[in-house]
C-alpha cells in the first residue's frame, strides 16, 4: 500500500470517557482522507503513511485540534507541536543545498518554520535544541562560502526535544535568531508594558508555577505550589523577587522561562489601602 511508509501515534493525553468519542471523530474523518492507515491499540492510534506525506500529516493535526489527542513521532521522540505552521522535518524532503548546510555545521534539522529558513536543529553531541541562524543560511544558499570559525550558526533555545516541543507550545521559543543569541540567562517574556527590572510604580503580582511533564513534554500548572498576592514596590525588581522567592520555596529546581502576561487587573483596597494598584499575573517555568 505504501512505497515507504512512516508511523505516528495518535496519543490521548487524558484518560477520560471522552477517548472512544474522540477518536470516533478521528477515524471518521481519516476514512475520508483515503490516503492513511489507522489501527486503534487502547487509548492510541497507529497512523501509517507514506514519508513525504505532510499535507496528510498537518490534516491530521487539524482534525485533532479540539481533542485531547496528540501525535508522536517516535523517530524523533517528540510529539508535533500545536502550530501547525512548524513542520516536522521527518516527512519533507530536504533541498540538497540545505542538506549540505547541515551536514556541514554537524546538526540534525528537525523543524522549519513554513515559508522561511528559521530552521531548529539537534546538536547530536548532547541532543540539546537549537535556533539556526537563518540570515547565515540564505547567504549560504546564495554564495555556497561557509566560515566554519563564525560563532553566531546556532543558538541553543531548549536542552532536549522534550523540554523544546513544552516551550515552543507555551510560546516561550523566540524566532528571532539574534535576540536569541545575544540573550542570557533565563528566557524572559514580558507582555504587560511595565519595566519588570525597575518598576516605575507599586504593583501586585501573582506567581503561576508550571513544572515540565516530561513524559508529555508539557508544562503542568503546580497547584500545590500557591502563593499568595504580593506587592512589590516602586523600583523594585519583578525578577529578582521571583528568583528568591523560588529558591526559599523550591531549591534546586532550574528555571526555564517566565513569562508576565499582558493583561493587566486592579485591586482596590489592598491592606487597607484605598489606591487602586495594578495586578500582574506572572508565569514561571520550571523543569
């Protein structure tokens, strides 16, 4: 049936009633595409088809969008991330320049961002994660010269696939090459307008601890971990308070990301006080 067949597995995640009507749904609308196998085992599906099969591939991660289903690629060892618009390597057939442009810096591609060259690469030394620097790409296809003592080819962005399918779900893997490269430390979002370092007035903030399910490769919401609304003051450190707040609470653990959200709430009468002072919700990332 297949000249060379390839295999996903179609997981549910949560084991609820709702599997048999989820992949009902799922079967239906696969009997329709003609072109893929599926053999139902338990709470998974076994999808079979052919390689260069992409377009099958994102159908499938349509049709799963309102589920509880995820799809894992096990040459890799990662499940597909939720965007649909980063392609999964496995199932393109690489352009021979490119192939020679990562054959050259010694990486293995894994996922390139549809309609551009922002390429994530798997450094085989140790399996870490990294942005390739698409600006050196399209001159390399261009002139085919390569500095191999140039620095800036890859940055790392995730230390597994794991860890990078968790990230780039959560919006927390940036695609600017340079951003990436020159940024140190703990991955820092901040969409709320406030100057998180030195805040130009008081605030409120709320910590949300996610910790990464490896196994899932997803970040879960710490609900054991709850702390309680904090004010911080003007020319206070948004950062710096979250860093040791965690590591009175929860010693050895590595951050990965936090991320200050853009929505903004209002207490009123916070301890008495009868200003209204701004709410933050402040996410943190824990591996």
């Amino acid at each position: 049936m297949f000249t060379n067949p390839i295999k996903f597995y179609l997981i549910s995640r949560k084991k609820t009633v709702n599997i048999k009507a989820d992949f009902d749904k799922i079967l239906s609308y696969l009997a329709a595409l003609g072109n893929i196998k599926a053999d139902v085992i338990s709470s998974q599906i076994t999808l079979t088809c052919e390689k260069s099969d992409e377009i099958t591939v994102n159908l499938i991660r349509n049709a799963i969008k309102y589920t509880n289903c995820r799809i894992f690629n096990p040459l890799t060892g990662n499940f597909l991330t939720n965007d649909i618009n980063l392609i999964d390597l496995i199932t393109v057939k690489m352009d021979p320049n490119l192939d020679l442009f990562f054959r050259t810096i010694s990486f293995e591609p894994l996922f390139q961002h549809r309609g551009s060259f922002v390429f994530f690469a798997r450094n085989p030394a140790d399996k870490s994660i990294h942005l390739v620097n698409r600006h050196f790409v399209e001159y390399f296809l261009e002139s085919k010269n390569f500095d191999s003592k140039l620095k800036e080819l890859t940055a790392k962005v995730a230390d597994n696939i794991g860890s990078f399918i968790a990230l780039f779900d959560r919006g927390l893997i940036n695609t600017s090459f340079y951003e990436t490269f020159f940024e140190k430390g703990i991955r820092r979002i901040n969409l709320s307008g406030f100057d998180i370092e030195k805040l130009q007035r008081n605030i409120l903030i709320i910590p949300i601890v996610f910790k990464l399910d490896r196994v899932n490769q997803a970040f879960d919401e710490d609900r054991s971990y709850l702390q309680p609304i904090s004010l911080l003051k003007k020319g206070d450190s948004v950062y710096k308070y979250i860093l040791e707040l965690l590591d009175k609470k929860m010693k050895q653990t590595k951050i990965l990301a936090t991320k200050v959200g853009a929505d903004v709430n209002y207490e009123e009468n916070y301890q008495g006080n009868r200003k209204m002072v701004p709410r933050l919700n402040v996410s943190v990332f824990l591996d």
